[in-house]
C-alpha cells in the first residue's frame, strides 16, 4: 500500500525594519484571501511583533489598531528614559499585554518563535518558550531607542535584527519544507546613498563683458569618446567650465546616523544569511520612503506589502504544487 504523501509545512519569517514592518500586515491579508495559511511563523523585530499577533489569531483587531494609529498616539507610547536606550519600551509591552496577547509560546495556536541578540557575546537566540510578550520586547529591543531586555538567565538581549534580520533559518529548524520570507530591507539604501545633486554656479556679470576664452582646439575623435565616458563615470565638467558646487548637506540627527547604519548592516547580513539558507519564496516591498518612526504611515506600508505579496504568489504556487 502506498504511504500518503505529507503536505509541506509552510513556514513564514518576517523580517525586521521599524515602521515598513507593517507591511507584513498586507502580505498575510494576501496569503489568507488566496487559503494560504503557515503552519509556522516565526520573526525579528517588528516582524516578531506582528507574526506573534498573526499566530494569536489577532491579526484583525490588530490591523485595526495599527490603522487608528496617528503621530499622537506614537508619541504617547513613548516612554523616556535615561540609561540604556531613548525608550523603556514599557508603555507598549503593557499596551500589547492588555490588548493582544499574553501566554505561554508553548500555548501559542500557531508555532511561534522569535529571534534576539545575546548583547554580551553577540550570539543569536531563538525564543520559542516563555511568555511571547517578553519574546516581543526582546526582539523589538532596537539599540539606542529601547532599553535591553535582562533574561531571567541573566542575558541581556537586544534586537534580532542584529544578526539575522529575516529569519529563515529559525522557520526551518522548527520544521518548514517551504519558507516565504519577508524582506523589508531590500531597497533601503535606495533612500540613503543617492548621489549629491550639484549646480553650476551663474558666472559674475563681469565675467560675461570680457572676451570668451578661445575655443579649445577640437579633439581626435577616439579621445572625444574617451573623455566623455571618463566624465560620465566621475561626474568630472568640462574642461574650462565652472566647477560645480554641491548643495550642502543636511547634518543627519544622532539617531538617523545610528539607524542609517543599522539599515545597511541588517541589508548586507541578510543577504548573506540567505544565499547560505536561501528562502523558497522572497517577498520584497518597495519601502525606503519610510522613516524608522513613520508608524502612523500604516496605509502605504499594508498596500506595498499586499502589492509585494501578490506580486510573489505565481512562484508560491509553483512550490506548494
């Protein structure tokens, strides 16, 4: 007699990134309007916060506070403080307690895990027991903005973003076949390294009374293609021409600086990270118009994760068969 074939386990991993993490929210409204359900979700940072609402079965009356969310309401979560991080991160723990979840991983309706930073040896953990509270504020622990998380086992834990930012990895060690993973860094340097925009400055009135320098005597045309390829890749003017002044920059504040770097180490981790341990499935939303504390900007997250995610369901069906 021939033996059933199982069903794949589906495993999904949300990836970190502050405020485009609400994108998650679209990508699991189009994985359930199309019957497409995990068996196992599991996330880091922000995607720990709405992967634990989605396991709890509170994705809806979650989406909706998420919604409601204006820049008063994020402000008034914002508990400061003095040592370790900007933020205690206490308001929003207890905010999530009342309102969403609060019970043991091990009870969670969906298998759960999240991940964080061991902050004295740098080790990446995986939180799959206790409370999935505590899991939250332990993966959601951004440095510099919410204090470190103490363990009862005395380690002190910080964002998983820190060390793996998508994790794909986790979702297979708890039994995935398959693994769509939600990358919401792919584009991030598209908003911070655009290159300086320079202008020519107007020449002085009496500049424009006097002669006009002879004209240069006209180049072979090998060396004319030369030098223009040469202009194009250093950006160099033309020979006589006035030189260019750049704009100037804008000093970034302390905090910009600090989650600058944190984007472009999280973006080069994770590509790393997955070529090793390449996911079935990437999503990929289009979010580098979003700021770290752009959380009331719910809308154009939710739709560029839903426009991500049904962009992506052709290749998840070629996988589920």
């Amino acid at each position: 007699m021939a033996l059933a074939r199982r069903a794949p386990r589906l495993g999904l991993a949300l990836g970190s990134g502050s405020a485009r993490g609400w994108a998650h929210i679209g990508v699991l409204q189009v994985l359930d309007e199309e019957g497409i359900r995990p068996d196992i979700v599991c996330g880091s940072s922000i995607g720990a916060l709405v992967g634990a609402a989605y396991a709890a079965g509170e994705l809806q009356r979650f989406t909706e506070w998420v919604q409601g969310l204006g820049m008063r309401d994020v402000f008034g979560f914002m508990d400061f403080n003095i040592t370790g991080g900007m933020l205690k991160g206490e308001k929003l723990i207890a905010f999530w307690r009342r309102n969403f979840a609060d019970f043991d991983i091990d009870r969670s309706p969906m298998p759960f895990g999240a991940v964080a930073t061991d902050l004295h040896s740098g080790a990446e953990v995986w939180l799959r027991h206790g409370s999935i509270a505590d899991a939250v504020r332990a993966s959601i622990a951004l440095p510099g903005l919410f204090t470190p998380v103490m363990r009862d086992d005395g380690r002190l834990l910080v964002d998983g973003g820190l060390v793996n930012p998508v994790p794909a990895s986790l979702a297979r060690a708890m039994g995935a076949d398959i693994v769509i993973a939600v990358d919401l860094n792919s584009d991030i340097l598209h908003r911070h390294m655009r290159p300086l925009a320079v202008v020519r400055e107007a020449p002085a009135p009496e500049a424009l009374e006097a002669d006009p320098p002879a004209a240069p005597e006209p180049m072979p045309e090998p060396a004319r293609n030369a030098d223009w390829v040469r202009r194009l890749k250093f950006w160099t003017p033309d020979a006589g021409a006035a030189a260019p002044v750049a704009r100037p920059v804008p000093v970034p504040s302390v905090l910009d600086v600090v989650m600058t770097s944190v984007n472009i180490m999280q973006m080069r981790i994770t590509r790393s990270r997955m070529a090793g341990d390449p996911p079935e499935v990437v999503v990929a939303p289009s979010l580098a118009n979003l700021g770290l504390l752009d959380f009331h900007r719910s809308g154009e997250a939710i739709a560029e994760g839903r426009r991500a995610a049904q962009a992506s369901l052709p290749q998840l069906r070629r996988f589920m068969g």
